[in-house]
C-alpha cells in the first residue's frame, strides 16, 4: 500500500476522521442529498482505520455508524427514544464491523477492489439479520441524482453499492505519486461516463398500452388517532377524495379510469369482517365503476392480538378478489420481537398495537379491468420498498405495473417521509418501470422510469392524482444478475478477508 495510507494517522485524528466519515455518508441521503458526500465518507473511513487493529478499527467504523444513523434513521424517535437509542446503536454496530474488515483487506495489494466487497458484505447481513434486518442506509441509495446512479438497471443496488465504495477508493489513490494514479483515474471516469452512457440505453420499446390510473390520498385527522372514530374516519376521507377524484375525471377531457390505488391503511379496520367499512368500499368502487387497490389492515388468524397489512383488488360487483399480505416487516415498527418479555417492560411499544404477521408469495395481483382482463398488478407496501427480492418478485412474476402503497402516518415531517420517496426512485429506475406511490398523508406521486417525480403531493393534506402508465412486461438485467452478483461480491469477499488472515498468520509465523 502507498505510504499515505501505510502510516496511521494519529488516534485523535483517526477519531475525528471516522467521526467526520459517517456525516459524510449521511448527507448522501433524502433529503440532503449531497452525492459526493459518500463517496467522501467511505474514503475517510478507510484513511482512518488502515494501519490499525481489528478492534480499533472495529471502534472507529461504529463511531462512523452512529454519526450516519443520527443524520438518516433519528426519524425512529417517534417509538420513544429508547426504541432509536437501541436502533441506532445497534446498526452502528454493523459499520464497527465494516471498520474492522476494512482494515484487514487494506493489508492487500487489491485493497482499492476488496474493500468495496466489505460494503456489500455488511449491506446484505444488514439488511436481513437480526428479523429480518434493516436494510435502509445502502450506498445504492444515495445514488439517483448522479451518474453511478445510472447503473441500476444493469447490476442493481447492491452493484452500484459496490461501485460507489469503489469510486471512492479510487478517489483515495489520487494523492499517489506512483503510477496508479492514473489508472485510477481512468478508471473513475469511465464509471461515471459508464452511467452516462448506459441512461441512453431503451430496457423496453414504447408502448402504446396505456392504463388511466387515479390514486388518492385521503390524508388523516392525526389529533383523532386512538379515538373510537379514527378507524372510520380515515376510510371516509379515501371516499370523499375518491368522489373529488371522479367528478375531476369527470368533467374534463382526461381518459376514463381503469382503476383507483387508495394507500396503505387506507381501512384501517379489516373490511372483510366490518361491515360499515365494507360498505364504504364498495360504495367508493361502486361510484368509481371501476376496482380499487384497497390498502388495508386485516385481522390475522388471532384477531384479537394479530393482523395482517394487505393489499386487496376490490372489483365494483364482486368485492375483494385477490389479496396480496405484506411480507416484510419491521421489527419494533410492526411486530415485537420477545413480544412477552420487552411488552410489560417497555409499555411505548403498545403504540404498535396488535402482532403483525408477515405474508408469503410475491406481491402479484390479478387485477382484471374492462380492457385488460389479464392485467396483473405488482405491489409492494412501505418499507418492502428497501428489500431488493421483494420488489424484483414483482416484475419476476408477471407484473405489468407497479404500485408502491405507504402509511408514513407515524413518522409525518420526520427524515423518512423523503427517504421513502427515494426509494421508489430507485426501483423505478433499476426496473425501468414507472411506480405510483400512494401515500396515507404523506408524499405521493408518480416516479417514471428515469426517477423523475411528477404530480407530488404535499404532506398532511388531501389530494388525488390521475396518471396514464404504460403497462410493460420487460426486465432489466439487474433482475437477473443482481442476486448473482451479491453473491459472488460476498463470495470473494470472504475469501478475500481469510487470504487475509492467513497471510498475516503466515507473516507473524516466519518472524517468529
């Protein structure tokens, strides 16, 4: 390794440094939304811990982790602050562990192609350990409004997340005065001008299949949550948006609907099992004269203690005909994990209410409409949005358009509601799909496929949208390649990280 990062920089200065890093990596997300910010932090993380032990390397990456998830994840304090105390700290912990195997890999000659992989690593076991994980803060997510973004229909998140710790290596080589400096160089700007290129590319000929899509946004009297009458209130508002919604589309020159997204929670008692609020539904479909993607909360097989968050294609004439569960759920967001043990002794986690229970199956609807009969219709509820297999499920198994439905309600004017809406730009953009984002009271809109935002709502009002969607059935090879190419990224990772270790075993042997 080049002698700039040979020498370890003093401990106070190492701190300061990790410190500065996980700012850094922060402000890359919504809605700051400094791109080069990560590509910063990941090259000041690796400056601070190379040089060093493990476990002072591990103790700089958590300081790094805890400085990011205050800027992007404080949003969780809504729970009460113990529940982001526990969060932040322990997803911290995950960068501590990225600090310690960043410093291993730097001892190789391929630092600048392996520690990259580190990123990965930590990202995949992030986001699906423990419960399923928490896969939020991915560098893949800083990337929509730069070119490294562009990537994402050819190797996904988890390969942009890879190239933008590469880039930033690379960015780390620039200060040699040997002769890398220049293929890094080159290398830099042929990732960059890559993505240029690649956003010229057409995943899908233009279609002329069009479907008329209204999407309504009720909004919610959140001074009336917990009162007897919220429940009832909340899907009465959907039906009177939905009314202004038609008599829009009415008494313009817009094309008639094919159907209506209400967002999720949008019933927040089951429909299926209360009558008053299956009465409001099918009157909002039967005024609208054609289904609506109901998002609702519904009992679970206890329905006392649990439920379930569904999404349900309510025909006009039939009611509910297909009924998608949602799948992935947050851990002290959705469910409690140990829920008999932390319940007695942490009693803000009643604020969850019942037990939810997770579904099975890819989010796919057949959703019938007067001139599709075979249409099928992806959804992916909230926080799935941050699951890579979730969404590619959708498009795997015959969707033809994309549906994001979300409550946000608990964490209105907090750091999430931006960062939601970033993520669907970054599905749309790596399906190459346009994906309505129904919100309860929150940001809702269009995201075409390039990630462009059209018709956003504002937060905590009213609000319908009619959109035209062009209905596709293509994929992008990130689809394909990408869960293939985690693999393979964690894959040589590891192998990397025990060539590692065992070459300084071998060292520390011939010494002695």
């Amino acid at each position: 390794m080049d002698p700039l990062l040979r020498n370890p920089v003093p401990d106070w200065l190492a701190a300061v440094m990790a410190a500065l890093a996980g700012v850094a990596l922060g402000v890359g997300f919504a809605p700051i939304d400094i791109w080069m910010g990560p590509l910063v932090g990941v090259a000041m993380l690796t400056w601070a811990v190379v040089g060093r032990g493990f476990w002072a390397s591990v103790a700089l990456g958590s300081l790094a982790g805890l400085a990011m998830n205050l800027v992007t994840i404080q949003w969780i304090s809504v729970l009460g602050t113990a529940v982001a105390a526990v969060l932040i700290i322990f997803m911290s912990t995950w960068t501590g562990l990225l600090g310690g195997l960043v410093a291993v890999l730097s001892r190789q000659r391929l630092w600048a192609l392996s520690i990259p992989g580190a990123w990965v690593l930590v990202e995949q076991l992030s986001g699906s350990v423990p419960f399923g994980g928490f896969p939020w803060n991915r560098l893949a997510y800083t990337t929509v409004d730069q070119p490294l973004g562009e990537w994402l229909p050819i190797v996904g998140s988890v390969g942009v997340s890879y190239l933008v710790a590469l880039a930033a290596h690379l960015l780390l080589m620039l200060p040699w005065r040997g002769g890398r400096r220049l293929p890094a160089l080159v290398a830099g700007v042929a990732l960059f001008a890559g993505g240029v290129v690649v956003s010229l590319v057409p995943f899908a000929q233009e279609s002329d299949d069009h479907l008329t899509v209204g999407m309504v946004q009720g909004n919610v009297n959140r001074a009336a949550k917990g009162t007897s009458f919220y429940a009832s209130q909340v899907t009465n508002n959907h039906l009177s948006e939905t009314i202004f919604l038609l008599a829009r589309n009415r008494a313009t020159s817009e094309e008639p609907l094919d159907f209506v997204v209400w967002p999720e929670n949008a019933t927040d008692v089951d429909p299926l099992s209360d009558a008053d609020t299956r009465a409001t539904v099918d009157l909002a479909a039967g005024l609208a004269d054609v289904p609506i993607l109901v998002g609702a909360v519904m009992d679970g097989p206890d329905p006392i203690t649990e439920r379930q968050t569904s999404a349900l294609w309510w025909d006009p004439h039939d009611g509910a005909s297909a009924r998608y569960d949602k799948r992935n759920l947050v851990p002290f967001g959705e469910w409690i994990p140990f829920r008999e043990v932390l319940l007695p002794r942490m009693p803000i986690l009643e604020q969850i209410g019942r037990q939810s229970i997770p579904g099975e199956g890819p989010g796919v609807l057949p959703a019938p409409v007067a001139d599709r009969p075979g249409l099928v219709v992806g959804g992916v509820i909230c926080f799935e949005l941050a699951w890579d297999s979730t969404v590619y499920d959708t498009v795997r198994h015959g969707a033809e358009l994309l549906v994001s439905q979300s409550n946000t309600n608990t964490y209105g004017a907090t750091l999430q509601v931006p960062q939601q809406l970033q993520l669907n730009r970054v599905r749309a953009m790596e399906l190459r799909r346009d994906v309505v984002a129904s919100t309860l009271n929150s940001t809702s809109a269009l995201i075409e496929s390039d990630g462009d935002v059209v018709g956003l709502t504002r937060e905590f009002t009213a609000a319908n949208r009619t959109f035209a969607i062009p209905a596709a059935t293509h994929l992008t090879p990130a689809v394909v390649v990408s869960p293939w190419l985690g693999w393979a990224i964690v894959a040589g990772t590891v192998a990397a990280v025990i060539g590692a270790v065992a070459g300084r075993f071998r060292r520390d042997a011939a010494v002695a």
